[in-house]
C-alpha cells in the first residue's frame, strides 16, 4: 500500500439558498482555495474526481458544465461518482494505489435548495415497488427513528441532546456551519413532532455549498504541506437497497466498514460521523463501538450543515483540519449515503507527530 | 434456480413492464454571468464575458474560463454580426417543435468572440447557408423584449463577402475567403 494523505481542505460557507451563483460560481472559489493553500494549479494534479447528481440540480450533465471551474483544458484525467463526494476520494485513493499518479484532486457541491429536496431524494429508492409511494427521504429517517424508539436502542432524549449540542458545537468551532445557536436539548423536546417522532431539530438543514480536497502520496504529500493528514486505512460497504430487508435499527455496513477499516475505537480520540438525523449519529456511535464519552462532530457535523453529497467529503475535510493544527492525532471520518444510513464509508485519519 | 410460487400465484400473467411517473419542479438560478447576459438582452445588447488571463470571450458566458478554472470577469459587448461556423438543415419533426420544415440550426462566432452560440437561421433557403457565411441577429422589437435568447429571433445572412473557417471550426480570418483555406 502507498501512504496517501491528504494535504489540503476548503469548503464554502454553507447556506439555505445560494441564489446569486449558478453551481460552478458556487464551486469555484472553493476548488481555487484548495489549490491555492499548497500553491499548485490544476496542471499539477494527476487525477481527478466529484461527486454530484444532476438530480438535485434538475438539469442533465450538470456535473460536466460545473468541470469548467477548475480549467479542464488542456485535457485532464478525470472522473466522477453520483455518490457524495467522499466516494470520489476513495476513487481518488484507489488511483494514488495504483501508483498512475501522485497527487489527485476530489471535490463535491449541491444546491440541496432547487427542488423540493426530501421528494428529489425519494428517487433514490427502487423505482419498482417503494419509489411510486414517494416516501421521501425525512420519512425514510423517520421509519429508522422510530423502529429504533421502539427497539430501546435510541431514547428521544438522546437525540435531542445530539441536536442540541450538534448546533452549540457549530456556534463554537464552525465559522462554515449553517445553523449555529445554543438551544438545549429540553427546548428540542418541547418541540411538536415534525415528521413521524422527529422533531424538527432532529433533521438536518437544507444546504447549498461545496468542498475540495486535494490528495497526495508519500513524499510529493510532505512536499506539498507541513502537516500532511494520512489515510491509514479507508473502507467502504452496503447495505440491501430494499427497506424491507434490513433492521433499520443496526447499521451493518458501518460496523464492517469501521472494521476493514482498521478501526480501534480506545485508539481513537475524535470522530467525525456523517449523521443527518439525530438518530442516525446513535445508530453508528453503536454499531461502530464509540465509546460514551468520545469527542464525536467538533464541527457540528451534518446537523449543522447537509449540502446532499458534500456533507460526507466535508467530514474527511474537518477531521483533517482538526488533525493538522493538532486538535486531535487519529480520527475517523464516515460518510453515508443512500436512504436510511444505507452505504457507509469509514476513514482513520492521522497525523505525522 | 426453480421458483416455486405458491399455488394462488401458479397462472398469474407476469407483469413484464410498469410505468412510475415521475415529476419534479425545481428553481434554475441562472448566476451571475447568465444573469449578466440575460440583462444585456433586455437592453438590446449582446454582453460576452473574457478570460483575464487568456482574454477568450464567452457569449453567454457560464461564468468560468475553462482553459483557466476562473471567474470570466471582463464583460465584453459584441456588436451581433457574426460568422456561420457549422450548421445543419433539419427535415424531421421531433416532439413539441413549431417550426415549419425544413429549417436550419446554426452555430454563430459572433465578431470579437472565441466561443459559439447556437441560433436559427432563417431568410435564406437552406440550399444557399454555407459554413463561412456571414450573418446577422434579428431582434424582437423593443417593447417585447425578455431576458431570454428568443428575443433575438433568429440570424439572417448578411450581405458580405465569407470569413474563412478552419477545420476544427473556428474562424481564422473574418475577411473574405483566402484559396486553399487556412490562415
Ligand atoms: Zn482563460
């Protein structure tokens, strides 16, 4: 295996709507700044990789007009996933494995706001018996939460302290986080339910934005930053599309992922899960064994800022950050995809000291 | 495999097909470079946009140079006289279109612009558009204007002598036609 490492992160600051900016404005000074923090241009980059789906921008190759923001003429290696873009930096991993290239660039956007987004998400279920019911993606979460109520494996409570300390965990470390405010969790329970027993609080945002970053192997990485951020090991796995045959209250996917992985949750000492629903952070905190007491989304996590597709790559991101200015030595960064917690992608991340 | 399908099920026609519809309504944010263009439109003007670093002008501009990854940020009016580099004559009806067969679609390199637009061209049967033509925008009147491309309705030829275009497309001189081709 070559060392991969990550050695440069940058995200846009996350918002409801952007209205002012088409997706590749949106994209494009993010994509610059990742570049511009090693000070390298697209001309270095061996390979390159984003994830995005042309569903939620409602307009075909969506994804090859936004390609014009990094200058992709000349022609460049290049390639793209209809998954999150934390994906597309495992596409990007496998590459740098294969010894092609040295560095690769990953990015992904949405604008989460151009439709109606919890329907354009109800797509994404099989189009033969569930799709027709256009059970949208808050009522997939919804079904989740409340089999795991009545399982005993989740408490409200629990989930309303995760929404509640998601958002103060913004206000206080995320500066690129959407919502950011103090409200207990007693004030969470006080709500009236939303969808199903969710309340509102326990749903994420809907969140335009974008994120990049830039991947490199063994020394050309050391060249490029001080503080390169290794990919010690990196896995991905899913669960059966039908609803209907999984235990929506175990993530089985997460559990294998974390495990090929190589995570060993004591060697842990901060995580960053990709965790729409405040159920959902339960869930994988249980089948990916974090202890009770781990520091778990300094940065708010995807309660605190959901761009569809980004939110996954941005936790690879901040782990990352938090790791190079010396927060924290080995993280993990998990992303999922896919109704219900269904595909999930595990990261151990650590520094050089 | 065998399936064994329980005794109700044994003669039940196979579905072989189903049809789930689907509808979803979204909100196109044009941007900042569309929107740009389209305002230029309203007021009569053809707004292109350049490149600071290679000064290529894109008309509509999407908002990024995509030899250079950056914002194309000079705005640049075209006067709205330009070059027939490709076209093709349509004699087939597709779904949903008004127009009276056949009919020529063209691709424009308006004068002072690196990039194409595509429009209709019409007052000219399609046995006389050649590639090298010039031609020349035909405005809605003033008053029904909208931020849209139809408020140009379409090119027409212009009486000048052709501009020479190069193999790959692209006009390599605007003045007339030199033998043998390119520059
Ligand atoms: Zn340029």
């Amino acid at each position: 295996m070559r060392d991969v490492a990550i050695v440069s992160f940058a995200q846009s600051h996350h918002r409801r709507a952007v209205e002012d900016l088409n997706e590749v404005e949106m994209l494009m000074p993010v994509t610059r700044e990742a570049l511009d923090n090693i000070g390298i241009g697209i001309g270095d980059i061996g390979f390159t990789c984003s994830g995005s789906t042309d569903y939620l921008a409602g307009n075909a190759f969506s994804f090859v007009s936004t390609l014009d923001g990094i200058g992709p003429w000349p022609p460049i290696s290049e390639s793209h996933v209809e998954m999150d873009g934390a994906w597309a930096l495992y596409e990007a991993w496998v590459k740098l494995q294969t010894g092609a290239v040295d560095t690769a660039f990953v990015y992904s956007y949405s604008k989460s706001s151009s439709g109606d987004l919890a329907m354009v998400m109800s797509r994404q279920l099989d189009p033969y018996a569930v799709g027709p019911l256009w059970l949208d993606s808050v009522g997939c979460a919804a079904l989740a939460a409340s089999a795991a109520l009545d399982a005993g494996v989740v408490t409200r409570e629990a989930m309303a302290e995760v929404a509640a300390r998601s958002r103060r965990d913004a206000l206080a470390n995320n500066e690129y986080a959407q919502l950011r405010f103090d409200r207990t969790a007693a004030a969470v329970l006080a709500e009236p339910d939303h969808v199903g027993l969710l309340h509102r609080s326990d749903c994420p945002p809907i969140s335009d934005g974008a994120a990049a970053i830039v991947l490199a192997a063994g020394d050309r990485a050391r060249e490029l930053c001080d503080n390169p951020v290794w990919i010690r090991g990196i896995d991905h796995r899913i669960d059966p599309m039908a609803l209907g045959y999984r235990d929506l209250t175990d993530v089985p996917s997460a559990r294998l992922a974390a495990s090929r992985a190589g995570v060993v949750p004591a060697e842990i000492d901060a995580w960053e899960l990709h965790a729409p629903f405040s159920h959902d952070e339960l869930l994988l905190r249980r089948a990916m064994g974090v202890p009770d007491d781990a520091v778990v989304n300094r940065s708010g996590g995807a309660l605190a800022a959901n761009p569809m597709l980004t939110a996954g790559l941005i936790r690879i991101g901040e782990a990352s950050w938090q790791i190079s200015s010396g927060e924290s030595e080995r993280m993990v960064a998990h992303a999922t995809q896919g109704p219900a917690l269904q595909q999930n992608l595990v990261a151990v991340l650590e520094g050089d000291r | 495999m065998t399936l064994v399908l329980p005794e109700s099920l044994r003669d039940v026609e196979a579905v072989t097909r189903v049809a789930t519809p689907a509808r979803l309504e979204y909100d196109f944010t044009a941007g900042r470079a569309t929107t740009t263009f389209l305002r230029g439109i309203l007021e009569h003007k053809i707004l292109g946009e350049a490149c600071p670093i290679c000064h290529k002008v894109y008309v509509p501009s999407r908002g990024a140079c995509p030899s250079h990854g950056v914002p194309t940020s000079e705005i640049v009016e075209l006067a709205g006289p330009g070059v027939l580099v490709s076209y093709c004559v349509v004699n087939v009806a597709f779904h949903g279109s008004v127009m009276e067969l056949p009919y020529v679609g063209g691709l424009i390199q308006l004068e002072g612009a690196d990039m194409f637009l595509m429009h209709l061209i019409q007052e000219a049967s399609p046995d006389e558009v050649r590639i090298g033509q010039w031609v020349e925008p035909v405005w809605r009147d003033d008053a029904d204007l909208e931020a849209t491309l139809e408020s140009i309705r379409y090119f027409r030829p212009l009486d000048r002598p052709d501009a020479t275009v190069d193999e790959a497309g692209h006009v390599v001189s605007w003045g007339p036609a030199t033998r043998g081709g390119a520059a």
